[in-house]
C-alpha cells in the first residue's frame, strides 16, 4: 500500500500566553485538503483513525463487519465495500490521507451491443438481450464525454489558487483579508504583540491523520495538532462568539465589536487577497497599549 510523502508549509499566528492557534495561514493545498474531508465515506474515516480509537458506536459498527463471516453476506455483495470504500474524490486531492487502494475506481470504458439488435447495450459481457435471448457480447468503443475547462490555472482542486486563505482554530475557513485579521484578534482580546508569535510549520501524512481525529473531538482543530494536546469542547476552550458572519471581505463582528466601526471596509472590487497582510505584519500593526482601530490604521 503507497503512502504520501507530500507536504505543505503553514504560517500560525500563536498566542503564547493562552498556548493556542488563533488562526494558520494558508494556500489552496491546505485548503482544498479541508474541504476534501467532507467527502471521505464513513467507512474510510473509521478505517483511518483506527476502530478501537473511534467516538461512539462507529468501530464497533465497523469491527462488526470485519468479524462476519461472509457466509450472511449477499452473493452479490462484499464486505470491501463497507470496509474499504472508493473515495469520491480524486487522491491528489486527498493524498495526504488517501491511498493508492482508496482512490476512484476507474471509468468503465467498455459497452457491449446485441449482434442482431443494436438498440440494447450493455456493460457487463455476460448479460442477455431482452428480445433474442442472445449474450450480448459484441463489444463497441465507448466515446467518454470531453472534460470541462478547468480554467486557466488547472490547478483542480475545489478552490482558486491565488488567494491566501485564513483558517481560524475551530476550521472555519475565509479568504485573507486586513479587516478578517483585526476582526479575529478582537475577538480573542489581543492587545499585545510580546503574547504573539508566528510559527511555520510542515502539514503531512501524520498531521493530516490528527486533523482528522481532532475535528471528531475538538473545536480547537489547530491547536491540538501543532501545540500538543487536545481541545475539548466546552465553554472555557470556545472562543467567544465564534459564529461569525462571511461577507465579501472577511467576518462581519457584532454591533458592539469596535473593530467594525475602526476599519472602513474597502470598495466592492477591491481584490481580497492582500500580500502585505500576515501574522507578522498583524503583529506589527499591534504595539504596547495600542488599540486594535490603530493597528487597523497602521496596517491599511
């Protein structure tokens, strides 16, 4: 069975003082990696997190059909479909966690036709013709559809490749922007720089592993992959207000945030992606005893 050796670099802005994420900074690999989880099938999770280390019922739902006998099961059925289900995605978009073993079976490239009537065909060899009772084993050349246009990038994938996206500890997911940054450091009450610091870290194999399990535990994703130890849900370890809304240029805080009323949100066709914008230069934009509408000012 391959395994991956692919990798991804990650920037996190860390609070030191509270030995947390407060958000990563990252590009369409790391992106399009999250969003892939949503389409792994059950059977996969629990297969790669390891039954006996599942939540719940699930491993022992799964562990029950590694242990029956084959005997119960319907001829024209197999336990490797429950065991070992095909992804429905494509394993580079997965291959941090998927397999050679996981990936989409192949399109079926074959038809069969009737001999004598050619309006029946067929993708299995063996099947009969409704009228002469004939196998229809006359193979014919299958014509597949042509690809969409995948754009000028052809980078696949589910999301664009030129924007730098911010990934908040609890996986909510939005492109980088100046008022996103301020906004989220508001929320988390920082007001000095000295408690921040930038962290770059490698995202493989292993990572990607303790991502999965961690989005099943803990509403603090990040942190317990990178800082050690596991977040756990509760109202101590949740940040305050985390539902936040998504507009065109980042969350969108309460009436009382101060942050929105700082920071003039740019005009409609302003690009969200900003290079300048970083956990670096967010922490620059913060000085001792400085609010959060100057470090806004300093960094626009």
């Amino acid at each position: 069975m391959a395994t991956s050796s692919k990798e991804v670099t990650l920037k996190l802005l860390v609070d030191t003082k509270k030995n947390r994420v407060l958000f990563a900074e990252a590009g369409k690999d790391f992106v399009d990696f999250l969003f892939t989880l949503l389409s792994l099938p059950v059977g996969t999770v629990v297969r790669l997190l390891n039954a006996n280390r599942m939540v719940g019922c699930l491993g022992n739902l799964y562990e029950s059909v590694e242990n029956l006998s084959d005997t119960y099961m319907q001829p024209n059925q197999s336990k490797e479909v429950l065991l070992k289900p095909k992804a429905a995605v494509c394993s580079t978009e997965a291959s941090l966690l998927l397999t050679d073993d996981d990936a989409p079976a192949p399109a079926v490239n074959k038809v069969y036709m009737c001999g004598s009537f050619h309006r029946y065909f067929t993708y299995d060899p063996k099947a009969t013709c409704p009228l002469c009772f004939y196998t229809m084993s006359t193979e014919v050349t299958f014509v597949p559809p042509k690809v969409a246009n995948t754009g000028l990038s052809g980078d696949g994938g589910y999301v664009k490749g030129v924007v730098t996206y911010m990934v908040m500890d609890n996986l909510v997911v939005m492109p980088m922007s100046t008022i996103s940054g301020i906004a989220l450091l508001s929320k988390y009450n920082v007001t000095n720089v000295s408690a921040l610091e930038e962290k770059v870290v490698s995202f493989g194999m292993d990572e990607g592993l303790k991502l999965l399990k961690a989005t099943l535990h803990s509403n603090m994703a990040l942190t317990s992959v990178f800082l050690g130890g596991m977040g756990t849900i509760d109202a101590s370890s949740s940040i305050p207000g985390d539902h936040v809304t998504v507009g065109e240029t980042g969350p969108i805080t309460d009436a009382s945030t101060t942050t929105s009323k700082a920071v003039s949100e740019p005009a409609p066709n302003e690009p969200l992606l900003l290079p300048s914008l970083s956990p670096k230069n967010l922490m620059k934009g913060l000085r001792n005893g400085s609010t959060l509408s100057s470090a806004a000012k300093k960094i626009s």
